[in-house]
C-alpha cells in the first residue's frame, strides 16, 4: 500500500500504527511526492481517500515486485483502456 503524505509522519505516529520498518519486503509505503498534482481526482470510499484510478496505475507501474502485474490489470479495468 502506498500512503501519499502531504509533510514529514512522525515516528510516534508510525508506532501508534503498528508499522515497522523493514529493509526488504515494505508492504507499506510512506511518500510525500514533489507536488500536489498526484492528489488530483481523490474520492472518499468507505472513510478513506482514495487516489484517481490514474494515479494508482502510474505508481504501481513505477513500483517493484509484482506491481507491473496489478497495473495491467487496473489498466483492463479503466474505462479508457488505450494506455
């Protein structure tokens, strides 16, 4: 999962969280991206705010592992499936 943060987390925030830090294997990553642009198209679903279809392909692309499967599959799934 990756969280976009719009400033520094603090690590009592992390701890309140549970969230351990791991060399290998993150299965939760914490980003503050350079610009506000990535939190264009945001929407609220079940209390939590979730990033434009869009944004999430773009990032899962950019990510190691098994991401470039999860992207294709996003992609299928987008109304505007020439990407």
């Amino acid at each position: 999962m990756t969280v976009l943060v719009r400033g520094p987390v603090s690590p009592g925030l992390l701890d309140d969280l549970g969230v351990l830090r791991e060399t290998r294997g993150a299965n939760v990553w914490l980003v503050a991206p350079d610009d506000d642009a990535v939190f264009w198209g945001v929407r609220t679903q079940a209390g939590m705010v979730c990033a434009h279809p869009l944004q999430v392909y773009l990032d899962l692309k950019a990510h190691p592992e098994r991401s470039l499967e999860a992207a294709e599959e996003l992609r299928r799934a987008l109304p505007w499936r020439k990407i």
